[in-house]
C-alpha cells in the first residue's frame, strides 16, 4: 500500500499547505481518509485517478476536513461513475451530503452507500472484505471525531516454484488450494501437504489515521504495530496548552502514541499554519520517537519500509539560473523542463530531464550527493544557504531553519565563487509515476 499526503494544513490553508487529505493506494484502488477543500486537485498532482476512488473516511465535521466532499462528489457523477462509492463518517453525513445534492438538484447515477457510525460505540468494523478490513474508533476532540485503522489481512505464504515444478503442479486452481491451506491429490494419488509447499503466511500491512485529537488510549490502539501512523501535530511543546484547549495534540503527543503503539513509521501532519518551520516539529517528535518523518504533500510513502530504501532520497530537480544558455534567455527553467519532454504534469514523468545541463550540475554539487540532505544537518544547513540566495526569503517557509544560520557566515558562503551556479529547487519529490 502507498500512503500519500494530500493536505497537511489544519483549519487554515497556507499558500503552500492544503487543507487535511490522505490518499491510501491498494492494488488499483484509492482510499481517501477526510476530504479538505482542493482534495480532487491534490489528487490529480499525486497520479492518483478520481474514478479509482473506492470508500471516502471522514473523521468529524469540523469543515477542514470534509469541505471537499461535495465538489468531489460532484466531479465523480460529471465522469459519468458507475461504481458504488463508500462514504463512511460520524452519524449525520449522509443528511448532510443528501441535503447538499438536493439543494443544488442534482442526481447522482452512482450509489452512494453511506456508513454511519454513531457517538455511543467504542468500536467499529466499518468495512470489510476479504482482503482488509477498516476499524473506526472514537477519538478525544471537541466534537465527535473518528480514527481509522486500515488493515489488509493477513496473506497466504508463497508458494514455493521449484517444488511445485518437481511435482508437476501447473494448475492455477491447484495453487489455489494449496494456498488455502488444502492439501492436494495427485492424479497418481500423491498426496501434497500444503505446508510442505506453500509458505508462512505473510501479514498484511496497515496504515492509521489519527486526527484530531489529543492523546487518548484509542489512539493508540488504532495505531497498535501499524506500519505507517499518520497523527496530527498540530503544535509543538511550547503550545501543549493550546493544543489541550483545542482538542489537538503536540508533536510529543504523536510521538507518544507511536511509542506506546510500537508503529513501525510515525508521520506527522496537520500542522498549525503558525509553523513555517515545520523541522520543529520533526525535532520535538522525534524526541520521542525516532522513525518519525514529516508528512510532505504528494511525497508517497510504501507502507512496506524495504520499498523506502531506507531514508527518504530527496528527488529535486536543480536547474541552473545563473548560467546564461545560448538561446535560453531568462526562461532557463522552462527551457530546461521542456528539453525534458515535461511541460507538463512532470510530477509523473518518471524521467529526470535530459537536459545535459541538469546532469552536468548535478554531477558538479557534492552537497546533493548525500541521500540524507533533508535531515541531516550539515548538508541541510548548505542546502537553506543556496535556497536562500536565490530566492531571498521564499524558502524560508519550506525549510526554517534560517535562524540558526550566522549572517557572515552566510556572507562568506555567499562570495563564495563555487556557489556562482544558483539553483532553484523544484517540488521535494517530483519523480513518481506509480498509480
Ligand atoms: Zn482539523
């Protein structure tokens, strides 16, 4: 499964973070967990098609959270959607999405099945098919707010290809069987075991999603050794009384939670707009815990870790500014995209541009040569020079940090004649092509 953060903002969107959205891609198949405003647009950035929506969670009706439900309602019945769609929520959600449609008179050609869950539970199988399973519980905000764990099922073992070669097993229906457990008769009557053959069953991964809420016990066992936690931060630790007068945690909080839950991935989201630096935040959580990552808007994320490579490789594209092209002119940037064959939707693109200038810098900036650039310190505190001096402040809001940096220092940088070659960064991961 691939989780990818649609919107990481609370309340209020920024000019860089949208309003609370996660999409969980499973086998072809999307799951979105609340629906801020501008959803269906993240999506579309994401690669992740409208119509491959299959169920809908939203946690509470504070408005941030389900403002984009109606327009992408609306966007599934203009695609002429044939396919039910599961809209699960706190009780009174379909009144409200029944309330909207008959307001504005229109009719939906798809069945919306709505899945209710009432105030009084304190736990709920509100899906569950062969495969999987998702579990609501309720949270502690200052209404009615709803957690889900989504949980695949455990998998039947491999079977093993060699043996079922000396064996002489080519049927799919046999390697059917024999995955479920049942042991095989040969045509010459051997019997086969099917544990001789197929292997120990594989558990299946899961993917939590806690928002809003301060710490609470059901919290954490939504989270219970999920692969990925998706929790809130809201605030960090100076805010701890804020974040308990509005019902939200603190990124200590989160991490919290992902101790006592033995997740095996924290990610934090739904940040206060207040945060233009939201490394803090990653800071303060991984005081607490250690394997915690900042949600990144359309930054996917294996719930399976071998598919991660470890830590999260920074994908950006650098394009020289300085450097005058022959015909470039002041358009570097898009001429550089253009080479590429990306003009547009390049986030899908799996291709880096071919530009040979794009090569040639790269292969020249040994600050970019290190995977761990985002958090580890020393290429981290190189790379918020360069952005800086580029842009004057426009990325302090994506990288803070600013502050720590000493002004001669920087200076000293800035004269420096190996960093006559500026770059501008674009999106953090713009290299994924994989829905
Ligand atoms: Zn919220």
């Amino acid at each position: 499964m691939i989780v990818v953060p649609l919107g990481i903002a609370s309340a209020t969107p920024t000019a860089i973070r949208h309003l609370p959205s996660v999409a969980l891609w499973r086998e072809g198949s999307v799951f979105l967990f609340d629906c801020g405003e501008n959803s269906q647009m993240c999506m579309l950035q994401a690669g992740l098609k409208r119509s491959k929506i299959d169920s809908i969670f939203i946690t509470h009706f504070d408005v941030d959270h389900y403002s984009g439900l109606m327009g992408l309602i609306s966007t599934l019945q203009l695609q002429r959607r044939e396919k039910e769609l599961n809209l699960i929520g706190p009780k009174g959600i379909k009144k409200f999405v029944e309330w909207n449609l008959n307001f504005s008179g229109v009719e939906i050609n798809f069945d919306l099945n709505f899945i209710e869950v009432d105030e009084d539970i304190e736990e709920m199988r509100v899906l569950n098919t062969d495969d999987y399973y998702v579990e609501a519980r309720p949270l502690k905000h200052k209404k009615f707010c709803l957690g889900y764990r989504f949980q695949e099922k455990d998998k039947p073992g491999k079977v093993d290809a060699n043996k079922a070669d000396q064996y002489g097993i080519t049927e799919d229906e046999h390697f059917k069987s024999l995955k479920a457990g049942k042991n095989l008769t040969l045509d010459d009557g051997t019997v086969i075991e099917s544990y001789e053959i197929v292997g120990h069953p594989r558990p299946g991964d899961s993917f939590a999603y806690v928002t809003d809420t301060e710490y609470c016990p059901n919290a954490v066992k939504l989270a219970v050794n999920t692969n990925i936690l998706y929790h809130e931060a809201t605030f960090g630790n100076q805010l701890a009384d804020k974040a308990k007068e509005t019902g939200h945690s603190t990124a200590r909080d989160a991490a919290r939670v992902a101790t006592e839950a033995q997740t095996k991935l924290l990610v934090i989201g739904h940040f206060s707009a207040r945060y233009t630096n939201l490394h803090l935040l990653l800071k303060e959580a991984r005081e607490g815990f250690y394997p915690t990552w900042l949600a990144q808007e359309l930054r996917p994320i294996f719930t399976d870790p071998s598919h991660e490579r470890g830590v999260v490789e920074p994908k950006v594209d650098l394009i020289d500014l300085t450097k005058k092209k022959p015909h470039g002119g002041g358009g570097n940037y898009r001429d550089a995209r253009s080479k590429g064959g990306r003009s547009t939707g390049s986030r899908h693109g799996g291709n880096r541009p071919g530009s040979k200038n794009f090569r040639s810098r790269k292969s020249k900036d040994s600050a970019y040569s290190g995977n761990r650039a985002r958090y580890g310190s020393s290429n981290y505190e190189d790379r918020g020079d360069r952005y800086r001096k580029n842009d004057g402040g426009s990325y302090r809001n994506n990288n803070g940090g600013n502050r720590d940096y000493d002004n001669s220092d920087r200076n000293k940088r800035y004269d420096n004649s190996k960093l006559n070659n500026s770059i501008t960064p674009r999106t953090g991961y713009d290299d994924f092509n994989r829905f």
